[in-house]
C-alpha cells in the first residue's frame, strides 16, 4: 500500500474506493500550511500513480488553497460541515445494551443495517453512479471498517440482536471524536434508540478525555 506521512500531510492509498469505483484511488489530507516547495513536489509525484485522489484541506487553509490551484488540476467539488459538541460528564447516561468496541469482527446485522439505513443518500440520487453498486456503498464502508484498530463502534444490542449502531474513530492528538455513520434499525426507529447511542459514546468520550464529539454532513 502506497503512503506518505508527514507532519504537515498524509497521503494514501484508498482501496475501499478502488475496489468500489474500480479506478485507482488515493486520499491527501493537508494538516497544516507550512508545507515546502520539496514536500509539495513529492506529494504531486505520489498523486501522479492514481486516477482519482480526494483531497482533504483542513479548516480551508488558502495558503494550501493557492499552491494546490497553481500546481495540479484539482477543483473544489465538496465543503464538509462540521458540528461539534463539547463533551459534558455523561456517566449517568450509561446503557448497559450498548457495547464499544474497538476492532470489531465482522458482523451481518450490521451490514444489513446499512444497506437498508440511507435511503436519502446522494449516491443513490447520483446518475453516474451504478443502480447496482450504490445501494451497498454503506455497507461497504462498515465492512472495511472491521478489524480495522481505531475504528470503533458503539452497538445497541438486545438478545443478540443489533438494533443500531455508531461508527466512529478517535484523533489522539485533537482529543476528539468522530462519528462516521450512526444508524438504527428500521423496525426500531423512533424509539429513542439512537439518543441512548449518542449519549453512551459521550459517556465513552467523557471517560477517556475526550473532549470534543464532530459529525460532518
């Protein structure tokens, strides 16, 4: 697997959208501007092995902005929006049916949670998109997600079946949380189900010093 690592960037390759988009795929997230001539050269160089490569630019640094205009093609096509919440003492709200864990087998319940959970997704309204891929790219995404160290879930279990579940990861540095994909049951919406899985991953966040719980739209 081709890498770079940085203090100033991180750049990968990305086979969970290979796989899926069936053209080589790689992911760039810039930390900070302070990136040098030499550094940015070789990060071009590594992008030149891939025919598609998302770049993340954190907080929209325009000095990044600029030298990523004047050296390569790239264009704006997505801002993420992030909400955050500062994380309260939550211990009260502790749900002994929600399980965390880090490094989760994989599971079929889960998978068929996802694939039935985002119908209002813009993949499945995207015209370029395969009618046959875009249904499971969920579930695609929670099946790469297992296994994997760092990549966490909060599952809301009763008698052995998953009613919901959160999927998140951890950034030590930031000391932050951030939830990827929460969904729940179809049979078991509107019932307080998915507040019970925020509140148990704050109470998570509260206990290992995190301070800050991010989703993006």
């Amino acid at each position: 697997m081709k890498t770079l690592s940085y203090e100033e960037f991180d750049a990968y390759e990305s086979k969970i959208d290979t796989e899926f988009f069936g053209v080589s795929s790689a992911k760039v997230v810039l930390k900070n501007p302070c990136i040098s001539e030499h550094k940015q050269d070789e990060l071009i160089q590594f992008m030149h092995d891939f025919e598609f490569i998302m770049i993340i630019n954190k907080n929209n640094n325009s000095i990044n902005n600029q030298w990523i205009g004047r050296k390569t093609k790239s264009f704006l096509v997505d801002i993420n929006t992030q909400l955050k919440k500062q994380v309260k003492d939550a211990q009260q709200n502790r749900n002994q049916l929600i399980e965390i864990t880090d490094n989760y087998s994989n599971n079929d319940q889960i998978i068929q949670i996802a694939e039935k959970a985002f119908l209002a997704s813009r993949f499945l309204k995207d015209p370029f998109l395969s009618g046959e891929k875009a249904p499971h790219i969920y579930a695609d995404i929670v099946n790469h997600a297992f296994g994997k160290k760092g990549r966490f879930f909060a599952i809301h279990k009763s008698n052995e079946k998953i009613l919901g579940f959160i999927l998140f990861s951890v950034n030590h540095p930031e000391l932050s949380l951030t939830i990827e994909l929460f969904a729940v049951d179809e049979q078991f919406i509107g019932q307080g189900l998915g507040k019970q899985l925020l509140d148990a991953i704050e109470s998570y966040a509260f206990q290992n010093g995190i301070g800050t719980i991010i989703v993006g739209t």
